[in-house]
C-alpha cells in the first residue's frame, strides 16, 4: 500500500480501479445467472429467447444499485482508513435498510436496491412505475457519482500535517476547496427532490391519502348507517383506455328494498376520482 499511494498515478485512478473490480465480480455472477436462465429457457423450449427483458432488468435497473453501493462503500473506507469497521458499517447499513423495508418505512426516494417494486409484463414495459424507475436509478446514479467525489477528497496518500490541516479548515479555504463539489451536491438534490413530490401526491402518497380521509369523512362516515337498497341485477357496459389509465361505466342497476319502511334516499359514495356522473 505504501508504494501504491507513493506511485505517479491519480487517487481516481486508485479508487475507481478498486471499484471496477468488485464490480467485475458482479457482473460474473450476473453472466452465469444469465447463462442459467438461457440454458432453462432453451431446455423447456415454451417460449422464444429474448435478452430485452435481461438487459432492462438487470442492466439498467440492477447494475445502478451495484454501482451506488460500491461507491457508497469506498466512501466509508476513505473516510475509515479501516476495512474491518467498513465492512461492519456497510453490513449494518444493509440489515437497517431491511428491517425498515420490512417495516414498510421505504419509499422510491429511499429504495436504492428497488425491493418489491418492479412487475414484469410482456405486454407493458413496467408501464405503470416507469417514471419513478427512471428517476430512482438517476437519483442513484447521481449519488453514487457524489460518493465518489467525495471519495477522493477524503481518501489520504500521505499523513497530514496538524499545522497544515488546521490552515486547511479556515472557513474561506475551505469554502473555496469545496466549490466544485457543487454541482455533484445539487443534481441529486433535484432529483431526489422531483422523486419525492412524485411520491407526495401520487397514488399512496400523504396528499392522496389525506384526501381519501377527507372523503371518507364528510361522505361514507355521514351516512354510515343509512338504511340502504339491496342489488338484484347489475348490467355493465365497460371501455378502457389503457393509454389515460381510465375507465368509461355506463350501466343499469335493478334494486330491492330489503327493509319494511320506504327509502326516502338512495345514497350512493363513489371515489373522489371519479368524474362526470350522472
């Protein structure tokens, strides 16, 4: 080690060739994984061979989390100097992030590994998540490129100077050593920060599910225990638009009151997405 850090090559050069093997190793494993499924695909002979879904699934959604944690690894070793205690916090990070998936405290922003998120369709190419996908493997990416930055600044070929150190955290020293980092802090930031607006007001999230209480409270709650018809035939005539994500209902419904007094009110409670009723 010592004649490595005192050789003519770059701290980058030191750090992201570390990084390319143990990616290396993933890749290896993920080639005889795919070697595997191609031999079964070709002995059962069911289906065609298709590699899209292979190159969708485990190159660009799965290669960005090898990536982020590799980079967030060598982060802690530069700032440890210890292989042991980074091995121990990576381990414990891991087990954190599983016990909070479990817990269902996860959502897009904070799923880097992206656990119980994707659903295959042949006929729909993760239609329904792709955006946050999209943006959760940029986001990823754009941290993974922050800890690296980060990296290099922080991982020490020599030994520092006390005197020195102290001059180098002078407010104004410091401030101006670390402007380049700007960009690589902001660009996360935004995505992060579009990820999670898409994650507040989208299906699940707190405004929707605010507003889901909302309407339960000023309708169903109402009229909870309002006498209500009984149905004896229903007659549906149903279109989708799968490009809007909507569906046309135009229907006839035969009801029975089951009860010894006279409805003075049928009382019905849709959903507050639905939209011109009549």
């Amino acid at each position: 080690e010592p004649m490595l850090h005192s050789a003519p090559v770059s701290t980058y050069a030191i750090l992201i060739g570390k990084m390319i093997a143990v990616l290396g190793v993933g890749l290896i494993i993920m080639a005889a994984s795919f070697a595997g499924a191609l031999a079964g695909l070709i002995i059962q002979g069911s289906v065609p061979v298709n590699p899209v879904p292979f190159a969708l699934l485990w190159g660009i959604v799965l290669i960005p989390t090898y990536f982020v944690w590799i980079a967030f690894i060598t982060l802690l070793f530069s700032v440890t100097r210890n292989r042991y205690v980074t091995y121990a916090l990576g381990l414990g990070l891991f087990m954190l992030f599983g016990v909070l998936q479990v817990l269902g405290k996860i959502n897009w922003v904070s799923n880097w590994v992206l656990w119980r998120t994707i659903h295959w369709s042949d006929i729909s190419v993760l239609e329904i998540d792709r955006g946050a996908i999209f943006l959760n493997r940029l986001f990823y990416l754009a941290v993974a490129l922050l800890c690296i930055m980060l990296a290099k600044r922080l991982y020490s070929r020599t030994r520092r100077d006390a005197a020195q150190s102290m001059f180098r955290l002078q407010p104004a020293r410091l401030l101006r050593s670390q402007v380049f980092l700007l960009p690589f802090v902001l660009v996360p930031l935004i995505l992060g920060w579009i990820l999670y607006a898409d994650v507040r007001t989208g299906h699940g999230g707190s405004v929707s599910e605010k507003a889901q209480k909302d309407y339960w409270r000023q309708n169903v709650r109402t009229y909870l225990d309002y006498p209500e018809p009984g149905l004896r035939h229903v007659d549906l005539d149903v279109i989708i638009h799968p490009d809007q994500g909507t569906l046309e209902v135009t229907g006839r419904y035969d009801l029975v009151n089951p009860h010894e007094t006279m409805l003075q009110k049928l009382i019905f409670t849709g959903d507050y997405g639905w939209e011109d009723i009549t």
